[in-house]
C-alpha cells in the first residue's frame, strides 16, 4: 500500500480534505492544523456530497473524514476516493470519537489508511497528519522491536533508525520480556514504544507480550504504546490483538511511510500524556 503521493510537483503546497458535518469542528481542526503544519491548504466540507464534488476537481494529499456525515456514512467517502481514483492513493484517516468501537469489530473496512480518535485532541491530530504531509526531519525515541527474522530485522530496523530512532532489536517475546524486566528493575520502563511481529521463536507471541505488558508490568497503552506487525487479515484475529492491548496494528509487508508515521505518532502521544501527568 503506497502511501507516498502528493500533488505529484516538488515543493507544491499539501492539500488537505476535511470532511465533518459541525462547523465547529471543521474550523477548530483547520486552526489547529494551519497553526502546528504551516503551508498546507484545508479544504473544509460537511457532507459526503460535497466531498465527493472536490475530489472529483482534484486530488489531496490527506484526507480526513468523520464516520457520520449528514447525508452518508464517512466509509462512503473514502470508497469512493478508491473507486474514483484508482491510480492515485491518497491516504484516507477516519477522525471519529467512537472508531475504537467500531476498530475492536474490524469494521473500518479495506478504504481507510488508518483512524483517529477524537478523545486524543487536535493538537495530536494535527501531529498526526504532520506525519503524513511532511514526514521529513528527525524523530527521538527508544522503540524495543522484536523480530526473529534477522533479513527483515536489518531492513527494518535500518528504516526506522534512519528517522534517527534509536532501535533495541530481540529475536522473542521472551527476550523482550527480560529486557523490560531489567530496565523496571533499575526504575526505568525501558522504550518508549515496542514494535512487534506476531509469529515469533520460543512459546510466546506477539500478542502474548502485549497482554504481559499491560498486565504483568501494568503499562498502560499511554506508558507504553504497542504496535502489532501482523500478516493476517482475519478480522476476528486483529480484534483479539486489538482487545489483548495493542494501540495499533500494522499490516504486513510493512511499508514505510505508513510504520513511521504510526510509530511517530504513539510516540508523540505517550510524551504529550507523559507531560499532562508531570505537570
């Protein structure tokens, strides 16, 4: 699934689609988002309709889109975005404040890039479509990725410290558990967010080591965010890991604007929640 598109000009302003019935909201995002990505262009519509009309004059860069619009549901939108234009991806993000009802059933369907969750505020929405308009620039932060594939590991762990991650690469869960184990040990969580695969070496999965850190080591998806790489598109499976603790799944094969910018993205969260707690 790529995700690299743009207007197709070098240096040519990012458009934006916002699609939110209120008002209110559609100027509270534009504010946030002109203010925290300065020289992106927002275009703002409350129906599906009139979503429909400016996509059919051009093409975005990023489109985002509540799940009730006036007149359609928001999933309508983005189908026809990819039945419009098939040969464009724009990426699609669901802006809603009950997707994770609707993530947990996997009802979010095969058009939508990825979702957020109004609960989180704008501030952190407009860092999330930062991510995706202008990716460029460095990025801090400890991801503890786990992989028993050393081919895929070099190759991944190359992407992500080439965004100036820095990368603690284990081969199982169980390996991973140990590392959290000292790092607690000595006061410390250890990462800042944790990139697992699903199929691992030894007895315990993927998911296994989402549930053992939210349970046996108690952090919380704020504390420590964690993504899933899965291959499986069974949506009852994804809704398990979902369910087991994981803020986010990331379907493989992994591409890399869209693993980057989920990873910058739990990053910027955990520190904005760790900065409200300290204050």
């Amino acid at each position: 699934m790529a995700t690299n598109i743009g207007s197709g000009v070098a240096g040519a302003t990012p458009r934006i689609l916002l699609v939110d019935g209120s008002k209110v909201v559609r100027s509270l995002i534009s504010r946030v988002v002109t203010a925290e990505v300065p020289g992106v262009e927002i275009i703002g519509v409350g129906t599906g309709a009139e979503a429909q009309s400016e996509l059919q004059r051009g093409v975005f860069d990023f489109v985002t889109v509540a799940l009730r619009l006036p007149d359609m549901d928001g999933l309508d939108v983005a189908r026809f975005v990819r039945e419009a234009t098939p040969q464009i991806y724009m990426p699609i993000v669901v802006v809603s404040g009950d997707v994770e009802q609707r993530l947990h059933r996997r009802e979010l369907g095969e058009f939508v890039t990825d979702y957020f969750d109004k609960s989180l505020g704008f501030e952190a929405l407009a860092e999330f479509i930062r991510g995706y308009v202008r990716p460029e620039g460095g990025a801090e932060g400890e991801v503890l990725y786990v992989e028993d594939s050393r081919v895929v590991a070099l190759a991944t762990r190359r992407m992500m410290e080439k965004y100036g991650l820095t990368v603690h690469h284990v081969i199982s869960a169980e390996e991973a558990i140990d590392f959290l184990r000292i790092a607690k040990a000595k006061g410390h969580v250890g990462a800042d967010v944790v990139l697992t695969d699903v199929s691992l070496k030894g007895e315990l999965t993927g998911g296994d080591l989402v549930e053992r850190i939210r349970n046996e080591f108690g952090y919380g998806k704020g504390k420590l965010p964690t993504l899933i790489m899965t291959g499986d598109e069974n949506p009852a499976n994804q809704a398990a890991l979902l369910r087991a603790g994981a803020n986010d799944l990331v379907e493989k094969p992994v591409e890399e604007k869209l693993l980057i910018t989920k990873l910058l993205f739990q990053l910027r969260v955990a520190l904005h929640l760790r900065t409200k707690a300290d204050a």
